[in-house]
C-alpha cells in the first residue's frame, strides 16, 4: 500500500472511530447564585417582671399585670401599695427593614 493510501485509510478509521464511538460530547453552562446573609436577631430585657406587693389569700390567686403595668387579681390575694408592679420589656435587635416575630403564649403563667 502507498504512503497516501495509508494516510487515508487512517483518516477514514479515525473519524468512524469518532462516529461510532460511545464517549458523550462534552457541553457547559453558565449560571449565576446570590444570597444575602443577615444579622441573627437579638433580643435583651430591659425591664423585669414585678408583680408588686401582695397578701397571699385563701384559694389560687391569679394576678395580671398588663404590658402597661397594670395589675389585677382574679383571686383572693390582696393587692397592696408601695411597690409599683411593671411588665417586663425587651429590645428586639436584628437587621433594619427586615420583620421580628417573637410569640409568648397569653397569658404566661408562674407557679
């Protein structure tokens, strides 16, 4: 066989070998990702709970203090002066613009 014959036959072979072959045709693609990370919410009291002064009664006693600080008792327990009863309060902290929900459940009882 000639030198130019050899050549083809070759050719030939390489692209049927290529054809025919089972690799898979390599493809890419391009995308794009983003995120935004935030600042963890904080929270810190600023004000603790105080129920005031108080004489214990005769059965349960259940004394209420509003956020605003007001006190009520649906028992027997007499409700005294001279220490004022406050709710306690909180800072809640945490990225700007971005909404805090913190849920207790109503009302919080202390045994």
């Amino acid at each position: 066989m000639s030198t130019k014959m050899t050549r083809l036959v070759l050719a030939l072979g390489a692209m049927a070998a290529g054809l025919f072959s089972n690799q898979a045709i390599a493809a890419s693609a391009n995308a794009s990702a983003s995120a935004q990370v935030v600042t963890a919410i904080s929270i810190s009291n600023t004000a603790g709970l105080n129920f005031g002064r108080f004489a214990k009664g005769t059965a349960s006693d259940i004394i209420v203090v509003s956020t605003g600080g007001i006190r009520t008792n649906a028992g027997t327990a007499v409700l005294q002066t001279g220490i004022a009863a406050t709710a306690a309060a909180f800072t809640v902290g945490g990225d700007s613009g971005l909404r805090k929900l913190c849920i207790t459940p109503s009302p919080v009882c202390l045994t």
